[in-house]
C-alpha cells in the first residue's frame, strides 16, 4: 500500500542530490533507510509501551529466580 511522507527541505535536497548522482530513485533510499532502522524503531517503542503498562500495574515482570523456577531450571 503506498504511504505518503512529507519530509524536511534539507532532507528532500538531499534525498534529490544523492538520487540524481547515483542514478537510483528516491524511494529506492527511503527504503532502505526504513529497512535499516525498523528494528531499532520496534524494539524502542514496544519496550517503551511495556514498560508504562508495567508502571501503571497492568503488567507484571518476573525476577530472575522466577523465571528459573518457571522453567524448571532450578539446581
């Protein structure tokens, strides 16, 4: 499904300038960069959403000796 950005002036220019020296389209580069962060992006806000519900008492955590237990990895 095709999405629609609007980008800084400085980041358009040079989004054009590296397009017109390598002979590649935009979209080719703004690809790749997406492709290049999502995974950080993901991680950051999905731990960040996990951590407010843990605040706010909507989930839980287990301490290490939990999960040990929990998995039957006790001594």
């Amino acid at each position: 499904m095709p999405t629609s950005i609007r980008l800084p002036d400085d980041i358009e220019r040079r989004l054009d300038f590296l397009a017109r020296q390598t002979g590649r389209a935009k979209a080719f580069y703004i690809r790749e960069m997406i492709l290049e962060k999502i995974d950080d992006i993901e991680d950051y806000y999905l731990a960040a959403d996990v951590l407010e519900r843990v605040r706010k008492g909507k989930e839980t955590t287990l301490n290490a000796d939990e999960v040990r237990k929990d998995l039957g990895l006790e001594d």
